[in-house]
C-alpha cells in the first residue's frame, strides 16, 4: 500500500507546525503520524548529562506516562546511540523508535506503534524524526519547554547561562565532525567551547576559566563573545589571543583569566592548526596510537597579557583520514579515583585512543569518554570537565 501524498508524515508535520502552539510539539507529532496508523507517539529528549531520554510529560502511554529510557539497555537508548531507526513487532503492534537528529546533532528520539511495518513505513518515519529536529529547535525558541524536558536534577544560574551560551554539541560537514560534552551538567560555572564552519574551515576553541560559579559563567559569557567578535571580524591566531585577553582585563573585581586552546581546521586538506595559552596541548590518535607531543611553547592563560605575551607557538598538524583530535579542561585529568590519585592525562590518552579506535560517532565517543571519567571519581567532579572530539575523515 503506498501512502497519499498528503497522509505522508513530514507533510502533515509542516503544514501542522505552521498554526500549532510550540508547547504542543508532540501533538503535532501525533497528528502527523495518524495517516498511516500511528499512535501512542512519545517524545524522548536527552537529557544534560547524556545518560538518559526524558519523555514527554504530556503524553500517556497505554494510560500510563512513560518511563525515562537509559541510553544503555533500552530500545529507546540503542536507536539514539547509533542513530539507526528500530522496530520490534508486539502483541499490540510494532513499537518503532526514531533517531531525532539535526546534522550530526542528536535530540532524541521519538516512539510510536505502528499497526504495519515495511521498507515505505520505515522510511517515512526515519524521514519524519528527520524533519522534527529542527521544527523541535525551532520551537524551542518560543517555549521552555524543552529545556525543562532534559532536565533530571535541579540546575544552578551558572549551569543556566554556560548551557545557552554552548552551540549545538554535535556538528558535521565537509568530512570533519566536532563533538563537545560538559560536567557536571547541572552545576558547570567556568568551561566552555565554541566552533563556527565557513567557507571550508572549522574554527574552534575551549576556555576554562578561573574559579566556578556564577562569576566564572559571567566571564565566559564575555570571552566566548570576544572569540567570536574576533573569528568574525577575520583575526588571526594572535590576534585572537589578544582580543579575548584584553576583553579578560576588562573584568571587573577578582582576577579574571582563563587558559584556552584555539584551533583551525582546513576541512580539505586537513591541516589542523592551534594555539595553547596555559592549556593542555591536544591529543591527536592515529592508527590506534597517540602521536607524541611537539615541544610547544604556550601562551599565557588569556587575561594577564599585561604580565607577557599571550600568544605561544603556533602549531600546525597534518591529518590523515580517520584521524581524531580531543581538547579537554584539566578537570578531567584532576578528578580523583577511589584511592586518591588523580585521573591523569595518561589514562585519558589510553581511554581515547581506545574509543577512537571503536569506530563509534563523535558524539558518542564524547559521551563515552565524560562517562568514564565520571564512573572513575571517588566523589562528583572537582571541578569542570570538558571534551571536545574532532575527526577527519578527509
């Protein structure tokens, strides 16, 4: 049976979407899939940690609301994970799940039960979970509701403000792919990353600033705008350096500085250039092997320029196909294990190349990585944890 051009998913979706109130996205979802005998539709939001999907309050399942589905041993959790649409026949229908996703950038995933299922069937509804992300990401800019959706525990002002501040944590295009993951996420104040693709290039960096909290979130707030003043206005590395350390000086009380890695990539030559000022220097993974460290010398953490030169050497890597490349924040190496003693950069080095090797998406391999770190602590992080991954596929 081929389905009308008009009962098709997306379209209902579209035209729907157009008049519906953006709180009432999952009833747009629901209507959108009547046509070809959908129901009992729920929305599945990741939530900040990238541990679980938070359903849709709203919407009751077999007169029951749904349960939060755990990214590890749910049939919700595998179709996000490996962004693959699923389907399994029951009793009642087929249950189906379908990646949300926007690029590279992962939401959610969205469920139903279906009275059929077949090659049409699955494709209509990959294509719609493929239209929803981003009227999802849309009408997000007009309700809260979404964002309260992926919440899971109470989360501070600073957390609040470091959240808004992030670009989407997932981006691909011209074979390179950026992934980036903060902790704690309900309580992050000081770590942030930033990444624009233009005209072939990829422009990236993380800060970490001093302190935690409130105030260090303010200062973020203004070098993340100061980065992108630069990047936008076509400064060069040290140019860059400079701006974001004179904006630095400009903060008023405490001392205010943060260390931070620029970078940029050449998405078709894969030439990857970066900077550190007071950073750790970026692990790059080939052939399930970390490359050894050139002898780099930094930069000093931007904000205290008045004390030197900011601007270190300027480094340049070429990438080979399948090559990754992760940034972090000294909060990851510092968190302690149970007996005491730190993480490490060296365990974090073997960590990634081993993940890397796996072969599963950036994001994922973020996730993985932040998770282990986590898993690995005695106690709740010290301090901000940050993770970027970057890979070339040329």
């Amino acid at each position: 049976m081929t389905v009308d051009a008009r009962d098709r998913p997306v379209t209902r979706l579209l035209l729907a979407h157009q008049t519906a109130q953006p709180d009432a996205f999952v009833e747009t979802l629901a209507a959108a899939v009547a046509g070809i005998g959908g129901r009992d539709v729920v929305l599945l939001l990741i939530d900040y940690a990238h541990v679980a999907l938070t359903p849709h309050p709203d919407v009751l399942m077999h007169g029951s609301e749904p349960e939060v589905a755990s990214l590890d041993g749910s049939m919700a959790g595998r179709a996000f994970t490996s962004s693959t649409t699923l389907a399994a026949e029951r009793d009642d229908g087929w249950h189906v799940w379908v990646p949300v996703s926007e690029q590279s950038n992962r939401l959610g995933v969205l469920a139903m039960t279906l009275s059929r299922w077949d090659d049409e069937i699955e494709f209509l509804v990959t294509e719609l979970g493929l239209a929803a992300a981003p009227l999802l990401l849309a009408s997000a800019q007009y309700t809260d509701l979404p964002h309260l959706l992926r919440r899971r525990h109470d989360m501070d002002l600073a957390a609040e403000m470091q959240w808004s501040l992030l670009p989407p944590l997932s981006f691909a295009a011209a074979g390179a792919t950026i992934a980036g993951l903060l902790e704690p996420a309900y309580e992050v104040g000081g770590d942030c990353f930033d990444y624009a693709f233009n005209a072939g290039r990829l422009d990236f960096a993380v800060l970490d600033t001093v302190g935690h909290g409130l105030s260090s979130a303010v200062l973020a707030a203004l070098l993340v705008g100061a980065y992108r003043h630069g990047r936008r206005a076509g400064d060069d590395f040290a140019q860059l350096a400079s701006r974001i350390d004179a904006a630095a000086r400009t903060f008023p009380g405490r001392p205010a500085f943060a260390t931070a890695v620029l970078g940029r990539l050449d998405t078709a030559h894969g030439l990857l250039t970066w900077m550190t000022c007071g950073h750790p220097l970026p692990i790059i993974v080939r052939d399930g092997s970390i490359l050894s460290e050139p002898c780099v010398r930094p930069g000093l953490p931007l904000g205290i320029g008045a004390l030197g030169s900011v601007v270190g050497d300027i480094v340049e890597t070429r990438l080979q196909p399948g090559d990754g490349v992760l940034l972090y924040t000294d909060g990851v190496t510092d968190s302690a294990m149970p007996d005491g003693t730190p993480f490490g950069e060296q365990r974090l080095r073997d960590l990634f190349a081993r993940e890397h090797t796996a072969g599963a998406s950036p994001h994922e391999v973020v996730r993985r990585l932040i998770r282990t770190a986590i898993e690995h602590s005695a106690t709740s992080l010290r301090d901000d944890a940050t993770m970027v991954y970057l890979r070339w596929d040329g």
